[in-house]
C-alpha cells in the first residue's frame, strides 16, 4: 500500500476515534448528572423510622442535579442510614450543624433512596 494511502486510512481512523470519544464522554456527562453545593451549612438533618433520611442545605445543589429531583428537595440529599456510609452522613451533617461549619456535598445522580424525588447523596466534607 502506498505511503498517502496509509496515511489517509491514519487521518480516517483517528476521526473516527476521537468523534466516539467525543459522543461517549456527551452521553456519559448526561447519563451521571449530579448535584453539588460548595461551602453550604446544613439546615436540617431528617431521619425516619425505616433509617431513610435527608440532610437539607441552606442553598440549592448546583451542578447538574437529575431530573428527578422535585422542587421541594433542590437543596437536599438523601441517606441511608442502615449503612455505614449513611449513619458517617448524618453524623457529620449533625456535628458541621452544631458546630456552624461549612460542608462540601456531591449526589449521586440517582434519586433511589428516598422514593423519586430526592437525590441520593455521593459524599460529603466538613469544612
């Protein structure tokens, strides 16, 4: 095969390798939206007998919550407390709340947890 054909077939196939890169990292960006909040004190701290609960801000998340985040809980995240992950959340939601300090929060991008309209808490950070 000629040296400009090569190099055709080379200039083709990288296209073609960076336009999927391009779509896969688009549909993935959408696919794990997410809210976060930036040095936020926390509101309200809610847990009910199931050991479900959410942890409520002074600000709305920001980022790219999921859509299926209603209205109501824009400035929420929700925890489990029958894990370990859950029970550490409401522990440091509860301490940063006493104590006046600022917290970092990320979700999930999925709202399972708490029914369908509150989305479910990736982290958290005291500040």
């Amino acid at each position: 095969m000629p040296i400009q054909k090569q190099r055709e077939n080379s200039l083709i196939m990288r296209s073609i390798v960076v336009s999927l890169i391009a779509l896969t990292w688009c549909l993935a960006s959408s696919a794990f939206a997410a809210g976060a909040a930036s040095n936020v004190q926390v509101l309200s701290v809610r847990v009910d007998s199931d050991g479900r609960g959410i942890i409520t801000f002074v600000a709305n998340l920001g980022g790219s919550p999921p859509t299926c985040v209603i209205s109501a809980y824009t400035a929420s995240v929700a925890v489990d407390t029958n894990t370990a992950g859950g029970k550490s959340a409401v522990a440091t939601a509860l301490a940063a709340k006493a104590s006046g300090y600022s917290v970092t929060v990320y979700g999930l991008g999925t709202c399972s947890i708490y029914g369908s309209y509150v989305e479910d808490m990736n982290y958290m950070v005291a500040q």
